[in-house]
C-alpha cells in the first residue's frame, strides 16, 4: 500500500520531500485520505504489519 495512486493530487505538499521525509523514519507513518483510505504507508508501518511497502 505505497503510492500516490491517483497521480499525487491528493498530497498537500511535494510528494517527493514527503516520501523521503516519511521513508526515512523509523516511526511508522500513513497519509490517509478524507474518506480514510490508506493513500501511503512507509516502510516502518508496513513492516510492523507485516506486509509490503
């Protein structure tokens, strides 16, 4: 569950300063949509879930 899916439009920000930012971190972290869909999950999460970044 990584990506920008629907071409970044969603990303308030750069979404290249956020993704290496939230990459870089040990912390778990995800960017969720208005309707809370998982929009990115970063390594760290994914890891402590279990699955594939």
């Amino acid at each position: 569950m990584s990506g920008s899916g629907d071409g970044g439009t969603w990303w308030p920000l750069d979404e290249e300063v956020i993704r290496q930012v939230l990459d870089g971190t040990a912390a778990g972290a995800a960017i969720l949509d208005t309707e809370l869909r998982y929009r990115y999950v970063n390594p760290a999460l994914a890891d402590m879930n279990g699955l594939p970044a």
